[in-house]
C-alpha cells in the first residue's frame, strides 16, 4: 500500500482524530470555489497585479455569493503566478498549485486538524512569497504526514519552536493582512507532503506543469482532511 493509499485509509478509521483547519458550519456556511485558471476572463492580470484590486474581486464575490469562504487551488494550473518572479525557472514558470486555499477575512483563526507538533516556520518575505509560515509534522499509525500553513500573520510564530506539542483542535494562527501574508488577499494556503525533502519553514507551493506527476506521488490532496461537504460548496 503506497502513501497516499495509508492516508485515505487512516482517514477512514480514524475520522474522530481529524478537525478543521478554520471554523465552519456545515449547516449556516457555504463555500465559492475560485477559478484562477486561463478559463475565469473576468480576473484580469492587472486585476491580480493589484493587491488592493485583487482583494476587492475576492470579497465582493465572497459577499455576493453569501459565502464565508472562498475554496479552492488543488493542481490547479494557474495564470496569477505571472505576477511575481519568485515562480521563474529557467524552465518556465511554476504554475500548478500544490495546496488548497481558504480565502477569507484576515484575522481568521487557523487550527490544527490533527494532533502533531511543530516541525519549524519562518517569514518567507518575497513577493508572492508564503509570509508567515508554520509547518505541522504527524504520526499517523507511523505515515509521517506534514501539514503547512501560509500566509498567516506576525503574531502566529509567537512563542513556537520546534517540537513543540499540537493538539488536534489547537489554535495555529491568524490568516496574515496583504502587509504581512506576501502581499495576497487574506487566505491560508493548506498543504500536505510525506516527506520534507530536506525544507525547514518553506516548501514549494507551485511546481513545473510538466513536473505533475513527479510532485503529487509527495503531495496528497488536502481535501482529504478538509472534507468540505459538496453541498456546501457553490461552483462559479
């Protein structure tokens, strides 16, 4: 049994270990699915270029659609990268997305959702770039699994240090002001990885189209542990 077949199969025996990483309620929230493919003509580039412009688009559609967060990025090939050159190759530019993002207002509290302790964080202070960062390690049965979150704020790397204990449930951070979060509408980028690769405080959140394959064989889908109901979630 590969990795990513022991995830889903923890998943399944165990759904009681496994929480939210922000607050919803199944029974009052919806969520909008964002589409930052070359299909969504409406989001222009010099609407992505704009932080300010960028957050207006995100919240008015937000507030229109009645829904408290935004959802979405799971391999999805992306244009708004074109922004920052932190997503330059020599090779072209990084454009699959690795996690999920959970768009939403800034100071948007973001927990655990499963028992682990702290592997390490930093400030990756680049354009476009994580922000604040903390990565998570868990023992599942003995799958080592890595949860990441991105685009907190300043205040969430208070008193941490790695190793320290994390309770399923427990508070990790704030979802980071454009100021803080890589000049980004406020979100928290989610992401999973089986091994760390030799990364402390960062790992890519983007790769290579080409490189697909290569990357997801390390990097499981989030909505396995997000497990947002589908009929909560609205598609543009």
């Amino acid at each position: 049994m590969d990795k990513h077949e022991q995830l889903k199969h923890f998943i399944e025996r165990h759904s009681g270990k496994i929480g939210n990483v922000v607050y919803f309620d199944a029974k009052r929230h919806q969520l909008l699915r964002f589409d930052f493919t070359a299909q969504n003509h409406e989001l222009t580039l010099e609407t992505i270029a704009s932080t300010y412009r960028f957050s207006e688009w995100v919240f008015t559609k937000l507030k229109a659609a009645k829904c408290k967060y935004g959802i979405g990025g799971y391999l999805e090939n992306r244009t708004l990268y074109n922004n920052s050159k932190l997503f330059d190759t020599a090779d072209g530019s990084r454009s699959l997305h690795l996690g999920v993002d959970i768009w939403g207002d800034a100071g948007t509290v973001v927990y655990a959702p499963m028992a682990g302790k702290v592997h390490s964080f930093q400030y990756n202070d680049n354009l476009g770039d994580y922000g604040y960062t903390v990565i998570l390690e868990h023992d599942l049965e003995g799958l080592k699994l890595y949860s990441l979150y991105g685009h907190l704020n300043e205040e969430s790397l208070l008193g941490l240090y790695e190793g320290l204990a994390i309770e399923k449930g427990e508070t990790i951070g704030e979802l980071g002001a454009p100021d803080e979060n890589g000049n980004w509408p406020p979100h928290v980028h989610f992401q999973l990885m089986f091994d760390m690769q030799g990364h402390k405080g960062d790992y890519p959140g983007a790769c290579l189209l080409s490189e697909k394959e290569i990357w997801v064989q390390n990097i499981p889908d989030p909505n396995l542990i997000l497990n947002f109901p589908a009929s909560a979630i609205i598609n543009p």
